[in-house]
C-alpha cells in the first residue's frame, strides 16, 4: 500500500495512525536510544532520556511493544530482568530518526533565532497597539 495520494481516506488515516505512535518526543527518543545503544533495561533508558517520568516511560514502551516496535524481554531472575530492544519493524525506523536527530542538532539553534525574532516582532506589534482589555460584567 502507497500513501502518496493523500487524497484518499485511507491513506490519511493510516499516516495520522502512524504518527500518533512514533510522532511523540517520547517515541522518538526510546526508538532513537535503542537503536543507538541496543538492548537496553529500563533505568539505563530513564537515565539516558532526560525528563522522561517513570510513568510516561512505562507508557511508551507498552505501546512500542504493542504496534510491534519494540521487544521486551524478561529474565526469570531475583529480581527480574526486563530488557527492551527494537524489532526488524522498529530497527526500520532508525534511518529516519537518525536523520531527525541529526537534523535537530544542526539546526536548532536557527531554530531559536527564528523564534526570538519573531517574539520580538510580535511583542512591538502588541505594545504599539496597547492592550485590550475585557471587562467582565458583574
């Protein structure tokens, strides 16, 4: 199935499907961390993801592993091993999310200028035409 004619219902719903799952920051970075560093257990993956929250996480993962994405493995050990890794499916992700990082890396900081030049403009355009304000009637 080819999603180039966007035109089709189908198609449309299959990318937003698509991207709803591997579209989040939080996809990005699990896919982008195993597929840099391999097998990986949960807390080496929470150390290496800055600011992810235990819970989102775990979330993450689950749904990684559910659209196939991502292995989990667990060892019957004391205390169980569980050891996340990427699929064939996820490991085609990994061209892709790579580029992405890269890409994010050489241009952010364009990224940020382009911000506060437009902060800037938007900020003289409100101050020149002065605050409105609503009242409320009581």
């Amino acid at each position: 199935m080819s999603l180039t004619d966007t035109s089709q219902q189908a198609n449309c719903s299959a990318m937003s499907d698509v991207l709803n799952r591997i579209g989040d920051k939080w996809s990005v970075m699990v896919v982008g961390m195993l597929g840099r560093n391999g097998t990986l257990r949960f807390n080496e993956l929470k150390r290496m993801i800055n600011g992810v929250s235990q819970r989102m996480l775990t979330l993450t993962l689950r749904n990684l592993e559910r659209d196939g994405l991502v292995n989990r493995t667990i060892y019957p050990e004391v205390p169980p091993r569980v050891e996340y890794s990427l699929t064939a499916l996820g490991k085609t992700l990994q061209v892709p999310i790579s580029a992405l990082w890269d890409w994010s890396a050489e241009n952010h900081h364009a990224i940020i200028e382009a911000r506060a030049i437009y902060d800037a403009r938007e900020n003289a355009v409100t101050a020149t035409q002065g605050r409105k304000i609503a009242y409320a009637r009581g």
